[in-house]
C-alpha cells in the first residue's frame, strides 16, 4: 500500500487515501514462501473479485475485508465505523473448519487453486442472512439474484490483515484491465478537469452513445466508459461478446481523446440504490467526478410477484443527496428516441407528437436476434450488430431449462417423459436430469436433509445451466421444495431461458399415486423429513405454468408446455 501526493482534485480516490496495488516487491518471496506451509480456503468467484479491487484500490478507503464493526454500520448506516459513506458491505463468508482460528494464517486461493492472498484471521463472526437481506437489499425475496445467491454462503465471515501475493490472473482484454491509478494517469494526460463514467453491463446502442457524447460534452470533460466484467445478473451477455462491442464503438465512432475505455472486475450485487452509490464510489477512485445513473440502476428487475424490486429513479435520488459527500455529480440518464424523420435522436419529452422509432430489449432479443435478423442501423452500428448476431444464434436455437417442481407423486417425470418425445420430434436436442436418476449417478451419496438436498438441486442446475449456455433444452423434474433453492437455480441459468413447471397435484392425490409406498412409510415415521409430510413444500409464488393432473392427462400438460416453448421462440412449429 502506498501513499502518495495528489497533483489535482481529479485524481484524489475516495476518502484522499490513495490506495495502489497491494503487492510490495520488498518480502514479496518470503510472503510466497511463507504460503507454502500455511493450510488453504478455495473462495468464491464473487470474493476473487472483491480481493481484486481491495487490492488494486477500486475500493478505497477499504484495504481489507470489513471486520465486524465496520460491517454492522455498513448495514444500519451506509457508513464505515469512521463515518465514511459506503454503503455496500465487503465481507468474506467461509464455512467454519479447524483452519479458521483467530490468530492463525490462511492463503486464499481461486478456483483454479492459485494463490492470491494470505489472511492473517483477527476477526470471525456470524452474520445474518435475513438482516443482510433486508437492510442491503429492501427484500428477503429470493427472486433477487443476491437474496438467492447467500444460501450458498459460509456461515461465518472472517477478516484480517490482508497480504496480496497475486493478482487473479485474466487472459482477455488484458490491455484493457487497467488498476486505478493507471485509469486517473491517462485521464490526467487528456488534459481536460471533468470525467463523466458510464457503468454498464449490456451491449451500447445508438441511443447509448448519443447519452455518453452528450453527457461528456455538457461538463466539457471525458468519457470513462467503465463496463463490469466481472459478475453481473444472471442472463446477461457475456462480457466478451460486450467489450468487443465498446472496443468497435471506442475506435471508430468516439474522439480518442474525449473516450477511456477500461474494465471493471467488479461483482455486482443487483443492490438497487445502494449499489449506484457504491459505485459513484468505485468511479472517484478511477477518477470520474461525474456518474450516469439510469432508471433502475443496478436493479435486478423483478421480485416473485412480478413488481420491480426498486423504483425506477431511487438510484438517481440517493446518488444525488449524497454527491457533494461523494465528490461526483450525478448525471441522469435520460431517455432517448430516434425520430426518423429527422434522422436524429431527441429527448423523449423533448419529442412533441413526431413520429419516433424504438425497438425494446425483448424485441432485440426476441423479433431481431431470436429470429436471426440483423438489427437497423439507426438502432445500432453496423459493427455492433454483427457481433451481436454473431453470439447470439436464433431463438429455436438457444438452450432452454425447463423445471418440473412439485411433490413427490405428482406426475413430473411421466409428464416430462411425453414432453421430451414432443420435443424431439420437433427437431430439438434434449437433455432430462430426472430426480431419482441424478441421486443415482451425480448425487449419489448425499441424504435428505435440507443442506444435502439443496446440493443435489444445486448440481442439477448446474449441468443445466452448463446445458442451456451451449444451447441444449434441459428437462428437469425434481421435487426441489424450497423456493429459494430453486430461484438460485433459475439466477444461475438466467431468467429469460428458465420455465418453472409447477405441478400443482394436491397431496391425498399423490399419496394415492404412491407405487413406492414412500409416503406410508413417511406417515408411520420410518422415513424422516419427507417433503409433504414432515418437511414442507413450498410452491412457486409466479410460475410460468401450472399443471393440473387431475383434469388434464400427461399429453395434454405436456402439449401446454409446448404451446408455450412455440410462443417463446424456442421451438419451431411443424404447421
């Protein structure tokens, strides 16, 4: 860590600390060294990328893990324990183990067991999903891709004196990936006093880059367009198929000096308006003083219900009561259209009666790329457009999971077998991962508490989810009784390619079906938390279907599924 003189008001990081890469050449190998005798903890992706911008500064003032205190006025507050604004905590979650002990030294690893750090443990200590949930996020909703995604947590947090060894190592756009105060040095260069950021995690369209100039001209300074790449929502394009696009735009339709194009490795939390704060924060220490904030920034969209988790202008709100204590202005993203006419784009309450153009994001994805048509250029460059249909093949061939859930019983697995012929003979390739043969083969070994059938219903969405990404229908039935469990599942798949099939057969009806004899067996206690009869069921809350096994057949729910599959796109008629 290095504290250094700051030549102007641009450049100062957050909190006047600057914080530069955490790796000191000086007992750098005995450091190395030292991790060699020292046991291990594999973390998360999501931690890989906090450790990351803990150690590059993106983060400032933070240089470690939040420590209990801090965390707990994180959550009342938005403030560390110092006062200073910040509003998202920075935690490690780990489950507990002989290794995590006060006192002692971990190396964290990434998933590809690299070594990027040491903890030294000062600090363990619980916390609360449902308080996280609630204070951080306004929900305890498991729709909300970060609610969802806690179960999977560690029980425990711990924090330290932190030791970076290495960066995680990234092979792509590497001369792109530029730390803090590589991104404030080259726009010091450019000579002008305001820098205006742009967060995104989606493809930049016309409308997008008419904002960016205009926004950049109107405080006469430079555009840092800053896209996330490290964890975004669920379902987003893949921020390789998104970087090729800004690097098309960047280089041929930007002033080279009026645009920096750098990436984030940041792991967004989908937290609404206090994650727009945070990352008015994170733009300070790569030197904007100025952040476009949209409608709905950083929301996840909606709950279970189907209403959106945050209001559409709360980001810009909180964003600007706290901008002079942020030192960077909010500036509002304001909605565009093209007017053809004109052959322009205008404010959309600037428009008075013309005709304007507009194309909506389903409608890219579903009329434009689900059909295998190129998208207008008045909507998009050329360059754009093409990468885009490049990635993204027609809808009837894009990967699909659909999950059956419901009690045991209820007719899953006979009406996903009819389901499966259908799609077959439609020209599809299918892949089941039926309950009972998962726990033969990929599960095998786990029992039926909630923490071992959680895992199994976590594996099955992961093949799934392994499948839809090449393009595959997955078919799973599986009981899956908690909602939670099955939301993570649909975050991990991503929401636009995920169809919940409720099977919705009332219990008498699936005692009765019972060949087994599960459920007597369950009655006369000798099977333990068996769902329906001693552990609870609990239902989808906005399913995309809901069957009915009394009244309809097999053939007939399985048709219903299939009509849908059409109307979306992912299957062709044979008519």
């Amino acid at each position: 860590m290095v504290d250094t003189v700051v030549k102007t008001k641009l450049i100062t990081p957050y909190g006047g600390k600057l914080v530069d890469l955490m790796i000191a050449a000086d007992g750098l190998a005995d450091a190395r060294q030292f991790a060699s005798t020292l046991p291990s903890i594999q973390i998360s992706p999501r931690a890989v990328c906090d450790l990351e911008l803990l150690a590059i500064g993106g983060f400032s003032p933070l240089t470690g893990f939040m420590g209990q205190a801090d965390y707990q006025s994180v959550l009342d507050t938005m403030r560390l324990t110092d006062g200073t604004l910040f509003p998202m905590p920075v935690t490690l979650p780990v489950d507990p183990s002989p290794h995590i002990e006060i006192g002692k030294s971990v190396v964290l690893r990434d998933a590809n067991n690299n070594p990027l750090a040491i903890l030294d443990i000062e600090e363990i200590y619980e916390w609360n999903l449902q308080e996280l949930a609630q204070k951080v996020f306004g929900t305890l909703d498991s729709r909300h891709p970060a609610v969802a995604e806690m179960y999977r947590w560690g029980k425990v947090n711990i924090a330290g004196r932190l030791r970076v060894l290495q960066l995680p190592k990234h092979y792509d756009f590497q001369d792109l990936r530029l730390t803090p105060a590589q991104v404030r040095e080259r726009l010091e260069s450019y000579g002008f006093e305001n820098v205006v950021a742009f967060q995104t995690r989606n493809p930049l369209h016309r409308v997008h880059e008419e904002l960016t100039k205009r926004a950049a001209e109107s405080v006469n300074g430079v555009l840092l367009l800053h896209p996330v790449v490290g964890m975004t929502k669920p379902g987003d394009v893949d921020h390789y198929t998104r970087v090729r696009t800004y690097k098309a735009l960047a280089n041929h339709y930007y002033q080279p000096n009026r645009i920096l194009l750098s990436l984030l490795p940041l792991a967004m939390r989908m937290g609404g308006p206090r994650e727009a704060v945070w990352h008015a924060i994170i733009r300070r220490n790569y030197g904007a003083n100025h952040l476009i904030v949209g409608r709905d920034h950083a929301g996840p969209g909606n709950d279970s219900k189907g209403q959106p988790f945050y209001g559409p202008y709360d980001a810009q709100e909180i964003v600007q009561q706290y901008e002079s204590e942020l030192g960077v202005k909010m500036v509002p993203f304001k909605m565009l259209v093209y007017l053809p006419d004109e052959d322009r784009y205008e404010e959309e309450d600037k428009v008075n009666g013309k005709k304007v153009a507009s194309i909506s994001g389903t409608q890219v994805r579903e009329d434009y790329l689900g059909n295998g048509r190129q998208l207008p250029e008045w909507f998009t460059r050329p360059e754009v457009a093409t990468i885009l249909s490049e990635t993204y093949p027609p809808r009837y061939k894009q990967g699909v999971c659909i999950w059956f859930t419901g009690l045991s019983g209820a007719g899953k697995s006979t009406t996903a077998e009819v389901l499966t012929t259908l799609l077959l003979e439609h020209g599809r390739q299918i892949t089941v991962l039926d309950g009972d043969v998962v726990r033969t083969h990929l599960s095998k070994g786990l029992g039926f508490s909630k923490e071992d059938r959680d895992t199994n219903i976590r594996r099955i969405g992961f093949v799934a989810a392994e499948i839809v990404r090449h393009g595959g229908i997955a078919i799973c039935a599986a009981v899956s009784p908690y909602r939670a469990t099955r939301s993570d599942v649909r975050n991990r798949v991503g929401d636009d390619q995920f169809i919940e099939v409720f099977v919705d057969t009332p219990l008498e009806i699936c005692e009765s079906r019972d060949t087994k004899g599960m459920y007597a067996k369950a009655r006369r206690g000798e099977i333990k938390d068996f769902t329906g009869i001693d552990d609870p069921y609990e239902p989808p809350e906005n399913p995309e279907i809901t069957l009915n096994t009394i009244t309809f057949s097999p053939e007939e729910n399985a048709h219903k599924i299939l009509d849908l599959l059409i109307e979306r796109g992912f299957v062709r008629s044979l008519n």
